[in-house]
C-alpha cells in the first residue's frame, strides 16, 4: 500500500487552515479567520464568488467526478443533510462544491454529477475554472491535490463552513463527520 495517502493527510493539516471540529453544542464555533475567496465556473458556466454568497452560511467542499469512492460517499452525505435543511436551504444555507480536475471537470461532466445525486442547483453550485487557480483556492482551504499514476487524484477530503460573514468556522475531515453535527453547526451559523 502506498504510504502517498498518509503523507498527503499529513502535510494537508500541518500546511493548511484545516481546524477539527470539536466544540460542544453549548458554544459558538470558532473563528478560524476570513475565508479564501474565489471566483470560479459553476456547472451552468456562470461565474461564482463566495463574496457573492454573504449573508448566507456556506459549506464548500472540494471532490472529483471521476472518484469512486470517498467523493460520492461526501457529496451524498451533503445530499442527505441538504433535505434535513428544509426551506433554510437555497434561501439561507447553499453548498459549494469544487472540483479538484478541472481539466476533466468541465461545467458539463460537472452539472451531469450533481444530476446524479438529485442536487438542487438552486442552492449548490459545483466549481471549476482554471487549474492553477483551482489549485490555489484548494490550497488556501488546506486541500492538497495530486494526480496519480493511474489518473485519479489523491486529496485532501475537507468541508468548510463558512458564516455569513465571509468568516471560516469549523473544517470537518473525511466523509465520515456526524451528519447532524454538521446540519446543526450550519443551522448555528444563521444566529
């Protein structure tokens, strides 16, 4: 088994932003500091900036379309916590969700992956653009990316929740989070 994986783990939460979440329900989620902006492709080829989205809780995450395994687990995981949401989602609560190959991720493949997860795109934009600033908007969320020899992509796995401020507050690992916890810390951020 490689030991790429683990080093990539490692070097993404000593070089990034990456702060777990492990406040009590009892206190307000930390501010990490203002989060990265970003100006990237939405699968509908607009233009999205999270300066755009003030005023509203975010939660970005970073996959690939092509990934068979660990990015579909996440993206269905945000699918499942998005209908807990109710009417807060779209109005109050969106997702972003940045592709980490934009140069097989285009608008297209882009828009045909959130059909396959019933995504409501009237709140939950799914990014590309430029490789090399996709690259630095990764970075600047603390996601490291690397092609493989295969072609898949070895990643960072972190979503972001960032407050109607523009503020960053909590960055889960993985797709194994609590669900709950996380549809209640977005829930938490409207106060």
């Amino acid at each position: 088994m490689s030991r790429w994986p683990t080093l990539l783990l490692s070097l993404a939460l000593l070089s990034g932003p990456a702060h777990a979440h492990d406040v009590s329900h009892d206190q307000r989620l930390p501010t990490i500091g203002p989060a990265a902006d970003f100006t990237l492709t939405s699968q509908d080829r607009t233009p999205v900036t999270l300066r755009d989205l003030r005023g509203k809780v975010v939660a970005v995450a970073f996959i690939f379309a092509s990934c068979a395994d660990i990015c579909p687990m996440l993206t269905d995981n945000m699918a499942r916590v998005k209908t807990k949401l109710g009417g807060t989602f779209g109005s109050e609560i969106v997702f972003v969700t940045i592709t980490v190959d934009p140069e097989r991720d285009t608008p297209e493949v882009l828009k045909q992956y959130a059909g396959s997860f019933g995504a409501d795109l009237k709140g939950w934009s799914f990014l590309t653009g430029d490789p090399a600033i996709v690259h630095e908007v990764g970075r600047k969320y603390g996601v490291i990316a690397r092609k493989t020899a295969k072609g898949d992509i070895d990643h960072t796995l972190l979503t972001s929740l960032v407050d109607p401020n523009g503020m960053l507050r909590v960055q889960y690992l993985g797709a194994g989070f609590d669900l709950e916890e996380f549809r209640s810390d977005l829930l938490s951020l409207l106060e």
